[in-house]
C-alpha cells in the first residue's frame, strides 16, 4: 500500500511541475514574440493612427504564435541558455508554492498517526511522511534538471528517430479515414474540454456562488461536530478493523464478545468455548517497547504486593466478588468465595507471605 501511496503522489507532483514548464515555456514565447513586434514597430517608426492596430496585433498574439512558421524556429529559441533560465526560473517560483504546501499537508498528516498507539501505524505514517518531503525534493532538483535535459537533448533525439522509422507510415495514414476521423474526434474533444472549463464550469460557479458556499459550510460544521462532539475522532486503538462504533451491533461481537467465547488450550493446541481464566496481579501498564522494532516488547515493570496487609485482602474480596457476578462466565460466585476463603486464611496466617518469599 505504501507503494501506491507514494507513486500516487510523485506522480501529482511531476505532473505539475511539467504542466507549469509547458504553459512557462508559451509564456516566453508571446513575450519573445510581444519584444521583436515591438522592436520591428520602432526600427519602421510606425505612425500614431497604425499603433492601434499593432496593439491589436499584440492582443492576437498573445493566441496564436504566428511569427514561427515551423516547430524547429521554437526549439531554437527555446533552447538558448537565456530561455531555459527564465523558464525554469518561473516554473520553480509558479510551481513551488504550491508544491510545497501540498507536500507540507500531506506528510503532516501521515505524521499525525505517531500519535497511536499502535507501532505498524506509527512506522507507517513516519515512512509515508518522510518520504512524501523527499519526493518533493526530487522534484525540484532531478526532476527539474531532467525537463532541461529532455529539451536540449532527448527530444531532439526522439523526433529524428520517429522522422527516420515513420515518414512513410504517417504519410500514408494523413490522408486516410481513420485519420480523418481520429483528427475530427480529438478536435470535438479539445472543444468540448474548452467548452465546459472555459464557459460552463465558470458560469455555474458565479450563478450559484451563494448555494455552494452554503453547502460546503454546512458539510464543514457537520464534518467539525462529527470529529470533535459525536462520534468524536480517534486516533486507532487496536489493530482490527472497525466500519462502525464499537457499540455497534455489527461490531459488538468483534469488540466486546469474541473474547469470551475463544480460548487457546495449549495441551490439545485447540480454541475452546469458555476458557479458563488467568489474572496476574502485580505489573503496572507501561509500554516501553521500541516502536520501530515489532518484536520488542519491552520489559515487565512490576509492582510491590504486599499480601498480609488488610488492604490488599480487602482489594481481592472484592474483586473476586464482583468477578462473580459476571454471569457470563460463572454460573455462581460460590467456588470462587470458598477459593478465596482458603486464600484470605492462609495470608491471615502468613503462610502464603512466607511461601512466596521463599519461592523468590
């Protein structure tokens, strides 16, 4: 999982990044383009009642690229070192912003599950992290270093390549049908695309500008009272797979029942219905095991029992009465007050204190 986790999100980021290099890269050419217009006006001295159309000229161009009759004029001057600066320089500027906060957010929020107490969710959301920001700086330096390369060098390649195998394969396919219908049916995409993200995309979001705002702020205070009052947001606490609240009737058995009907037997090596119980008394609830190795489970930190103290009887009385009211899993209290009254003699006598320092 973590795998497509990652891939999926180095691929956001390079797709960004080139998408930003592709518009820079026609950014440069309407402004080299805007620059000679403006330099040829002034070298021909063009009259004042001419400048409205060379303003005009300007504005189209800005659209269409109509000084550079063939695609090797552009790599000519997209390839100058003056060119790639600038480009690269505004789409590091355009794109690294974004980027970053993006990346930022996202490692972040992996990082919050070290909160848990679960060391596979910890590992988890620290090596997702991580790597998300490591990804980012993959993108601004090989990545970026690799767009210039591919400009200069591997694109060049490619289209010889392609002119030398397929001049004759796509000469003859230009004027077939299927290319006819290929090139009709990109093109009705293309206007469909622009049709819906240039006109009626816009047109929806300022005619309902009201109602949307509306509902994302409901959806934003229903998300807030969801995570924070009922049914609150938790960080895990176990290991297996909740769809609903632990109260739940779809999951009251994996929760709260499933223990009490599964056992392990170790002589037989099988599960078994009601099993007998184990209580161990005397080890405090600390965890100091290393989270980011799964077989260290630490070390018991024990407690001080002291048996022939009054307190620590009355402590087990009731416990083991209370124990007893679990219907569950005793048909009475009855064996476990005559084992306790056996238990409660022997430490009155101090038998069982002494037994268990000569055991120590």
């Amino acid at each position: 999982m973590s795998a497509f986790i990652l891939i999926g999100i180095g691929c956001d980021d390079i797709f960004v990044f080139f998408d930003i290099w592709n518009q820079e890269k026609l950014e440069w050419l309407r402004k080299y383009q805007n620059k000679l217009l403006t330099e040829n006006a002034n070298m021909l001295d063009v009259p004042l009642n001419q400048q409205k159309n060379l303003s005009k000229l300007k504005r189209s161009s800005s659209q269409h690229l109509f000084l550079f009759k063939h695609s090797k004029e552009i790599r000519k001057v997209l390839l100058s070192e003056e060119a790639l600066i600038e480009i690269m320089s505004n789409t590091l500027k355009h794109a690294g912003s974004s980027m970053f906060v993006t990346s930022f957010t996202t490692s972040a929020a992996f990082f919050t599950n070290i909160l848990t107490n679960i060391s596979f969710i910890q590992v988890f959301g620290i090596f997702i992290g991580t790597c998300v920001l490591i990804y980012f700086a993959i993108t601004f330096t090989a990545i970026a270093a690799f767009a210039v390369i591919y400009e200069k060098h591997i694109q060049n390649m490619i289209s010889h390549v392609l002119s030398m195998c397929c001049t004759d394969f796509v000469n003859k396919s230009a004027n077939s049908t299927l290319a006819k219908l290929y090139h009709r049916f990109s093109l009705a995409c293309r206007n469909f695309r622009n049709y819906i993200f240039s006109h009626f995309m816009p047109l929806i979001i300022i005619k309902l500008r009201y109602v949307l705002v509306l509902i994302f702020l409901l959806m934003g205070i229903l998300g807030l009272i969801g995570s924070f009052y009922y049914p609150k947001l938790k960080v895990p606490s176990t290991q297996k797979t909740a769809l609903f609240l632990k109260d739940n009737p779809m999951e009251i058995y994996e929760f709260s029942m499933k223990n009490q009907f599964n056992g392990y037997l170790k002589e037989d090596k099988r599960l078994f219905t009601y099993p007998a119980i184990s209580f161990v008394f005397g080890i405090r609830d600390i965890d100091d095991g290393y989270i980011f190795d799964m077989n260290d489970r630490g070390r018991l930190h024990l407690m001080p029992l002291y048996l022939n103290r009054q307190i620590t009887l009355e402590f087990f009385k009731n416990f083991i009465k209370h124990l007893g009211t679990r219907k569950d899993l005793f048909l009475s209290n009855y064996d476990l007050e005559e084992d306790f009254k056996l238990f409660y003699e022997l430490a009155t006598d101090d038998i069982l204190v002494a037994k268990v320092i000569n055991d120590r």
